[in-house]
C-alpha cells in the first residue's frame, strides 16, 4: 500500500492507534479469505480494495473534497443514496464491524451497547478511521435506541442530521417519511450549497437501480446447486458497496458475474458436493465483521444467502422509474424505502416472509438467526420468526454473538450439531 500517513495527518488521526489497526486488517484478511478454493479471478478487485481500505478510496474522497465536493456518512439502509449523490456528494457507509473500536466506544456509551454502535462511536471519537474523519455531514435515524443515542453524542462534535423514520408502516406513516426525505433533500442542498435539479436526480434514481440489480444478478448465481462463489466473498462485496464509488463498483461486479456465468455454465463451483446450504437472517455484518460467514464456511456448510441489511435488504426493491418529476421522485424514493422490512418496525410479519420466500428461492437447507448482543428488535423478533418457520418444517437456530472471536469454538460446535439434524 503506498504511504498516506500525510493524508491521515491532516485528517487528525490518532496515527498510533491507526498504524495498530493496519497491522492486524491483512493477516485477518489473509486467513479468512485467501485460502479459499477455487476463488473467481474476479474478487482480485474487491481484493485490491480491502488491502487500500483506509488508503486509495479515502484518497479519492479527499481529493473530491479539495474541489468541494462533500462526503456524508450513513449508518442505515432507509437513507436515501440518490438524493446524497445527486448534489454531487459522496455517500459511505460508516457502520463499524470490529471490536477494536470497543474500547473508545465504551469511555463513551454503556458497555452493553450493541458492538456496531459501540464500534461506531469509538472510531469515530478514537480518530482511527479515515471515513469518519472524512465526513462533512453524518446522517442518523429514529431506527432502534442505541442510534438514537448515538446521535446525540455525535452532534456535539460533527454536523448530524436524523431522519425520523416512524415505527409503523401505516398510510400516514408513509405520508411522513416522505416528507422527511423531502426534509433530507433540503438538508444535502444546504451543506453542498448545491440545488438539485429534477434530471440530476432522475439519472441517480437509475444509477442507484443498476447497482441494486447488479447485486440482485451477483445473489441470483447464489441460487444454482452448485454456487461459484463462496458467501463470505458476496458478503464482502455487499460490504463494499456500501463505500466504493457506485459506478466503478457496478462495472467491476458485472466483470464478476460474467465470469461467474461461465463457471454456471461449467458447473465449477466452491463448495464441497453435497454441502448444506443456509440462510442467514438478523442483524447486519458491517465490514470487517466476516465471522458468522467464516465459522460457516470452514464447518463445510455453505451460506447461499443473507436477509439481512448487508446482504437482500440492500437492494431489494428498485426505485419506480415512472415519474421525472421533483414530487413524485420523492414519493418514489419514500415509497421504495419504506418497504424495507427491519425489526424497529411492529407488525414486521413481512419480514418473515421475506425469510420463508428467499428459504425457497434459495434451496436453503435450514436458517441461522443471527444478532448482535443487545439488540433487542431483532433478538425478540426471533420468537415470532422461530415459530412461523416451524410451522413451515424449516430448521432454525439463533446464534447472538458479537465481533469477538472468544466464542468461535462454541459456536462451531453448536453449528455442527445442526447441520447434522439438517
Ligand atoms: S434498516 S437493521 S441498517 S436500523 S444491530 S444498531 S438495530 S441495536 S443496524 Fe439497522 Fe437500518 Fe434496521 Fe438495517 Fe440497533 Fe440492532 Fe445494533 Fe442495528
């Protein structure tokens, strides 16, 4: 990786603590993704990005800002990408998937936070990460408490603006999110200076589509008997997308899917003959966080899908197409989002359907629940999505773990005596 210590300097990193981080990223990287068989020539991209995670990308959103464009970090799916990128900014995802950042994250908020909220809070306040330091606005949302939180704490040190996303997804609930997407276009034309025209937004709304059915074509190759790509490499993928520029990360995933496309054709494929296939469902698995994927994969199982917000959530649903025009783009938008199916919302039987649905979709042979310690939506979810699989004859296990690697053991053992009952 060439030198940016100079960069990071003048974003005010802690360089110490940094160069700590950097230390550990590509041995962890190395072993649980270079060993893997028969990879796709392909993911020598995505490869290329993680080994420059804190470097070439945080390059290009600084050089972007010397000529004023404005970075904007998110933390969520409902946040709409298109309004942020239609006023010429640039939109990264900022949640934080490594226990490294716990213990800043813990001089901050409570201990029994959940990881990525922790995580998040201490990169930000530990300075050890570019992105954050990079960002001229941070968005939150009314999602669950520990966020809601979370952005107090943020506001006092960095411009934040939240979205207040309702708890139900009733007629009038729908009438305020839009509104609130309105609120959030007003908010980006101020802090870009930038007014948005309705052909700026309209050809964002495109873009933003091909990169949802980009990764929809990558997770559809996910679906045949015998998959050419590993899980833990989509859910690197689906991570990157989060922060890579939209239109480099849709043209190098295509180059991947053509080549995956051949491998179909070829029948050559990554996983043992016969290899059970799973489903994830729960709480998102923010980068570097590849643990759930990798006990999986080296337990000779096969992780065929992921409904969760770093893997079906995120590009579920395209936005209409249908109206150019300002008002109705937002109500498009709005309308698009709502029908994201996270557990802050109640009732949420849509997102068990969801499951059931991909389940089949996939050829799953059985679901893990996952979720982080001390989340509670989705932990209590459980219950309700537990017993509507049961009733369908589908296998379940819920596994609560958080970034550590204490418990890999454990969980390996009690995944095994799974698989075994699959
Ligand atoms: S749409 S899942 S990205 S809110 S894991 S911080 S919920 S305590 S991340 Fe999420 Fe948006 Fe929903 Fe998706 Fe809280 Fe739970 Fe932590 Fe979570």
């Amino acid at each position: 990786m060439a030198d940016y210590r100079e960069m990071w300097s003048l974003l005010d990193m802690d360089l110490e603590k940094h160069d700590e981080l950097c230390a550990v990223l590509p041995e962890f990287y190395g072993e649980i993704y270079m060993d893997q068989k028969n990879r796709p020539e392909g993911m020598n991209y995505f490869n290329m990005v993680v080994s420059e995670i804190h470097g070439l990308r945080v390059k290009e959103l600084n050089d972007g800002k010397k000529d004023g464009k404005k970075v904007v970090g998110t933390f969520c799916v409902f946040v709409p990408d298109e309004i942020i990128t239609a006023a010429g900014a640039v939109s990264v995802g900022l949640c934080a998937g490594s226990d490294f950042w716990h213990p800043d994250g813990e001089k901050i908020v409570p201990k029994n936070t959940c990881p990525l909220v922790k995580a998040a809070v201490g990169a930000y306040f530990g300075k050890t990460c570019p992105y954050f330091q990079s960002c001229n606005l941070i968005v939150g949302e009314t999602t669950c408490d520990a966020k809601k939180k979370a952005w107090e704490i943020f506001s006092k040190e960095i411009d934040t603006h939240v979205m207040e996303l309702p708890q139900m997804k009733r007629e009038k609930n729908e009438r305020h999110w839009e509104e609130e997407v309105a609120l959030f276009k007003e908010k980006i034309e101020e802090v870009t200076g930038h007014t948005i025209t309705e052909e700026e937004l309209y050809e964002r709304i495109k873009l933003h589509n091909e990169k949802r059915s980009v990764l929809k074509r990558l997770y559809d190759f996910r679906k045949v008997d015998n998959p050419p790509i590993s899980g833990k490499d989509v859910l690197l993928i689906t991570q990157i997308a989060f922060y890579d520029d939209p239109k480099r990360f849709i043209e190098m995933t295509n180059k991947l899917c053509d080549e995956l496309e051949e491998r179909v054709k070829e029948n050559s494929g990554v996983y043992e003959k016969d290899a059970p296939r799973l489903l994830i469902t729960g709480t998102p698995m923010a980068i570097p966080n590849w643990k759930m994927h990798h006990i999986i994969e080296t337990s000779n199982a096969a992780v065929v899908a992921e409904e969760t917000c770093t893997g079906t959530k995120y590009f579920k649903n395209l936005v209409s197409e249908e109206e150019k025009d300002m008002e109705g783009m937002i109500k498009n938008l709005a309308s698009r989002y709502m029908k994201t199916n996270c557990a802050v919302f109640t009732p949420n039987k849509n997102r068990i359907d969801d499951i059931i649905n991909m389940y089949k979709e996939y050829k799953a042979d059985g679901v893990i629940y996952y979720s982080l310690p001390f989340c509670t939506c989705y932990a209590a979810e459980y219950m309700s999505v537990k017993e509507a699989l049961e009733k369908e004859g589908i296998p379940v296990i819920m596994i609560e773990t958080g970034y550590g690697l204490e418990d890999a053991g454990q969980i390996k053992t009690r995944l095994e005596a799974f698989l075994e009952m699959l």
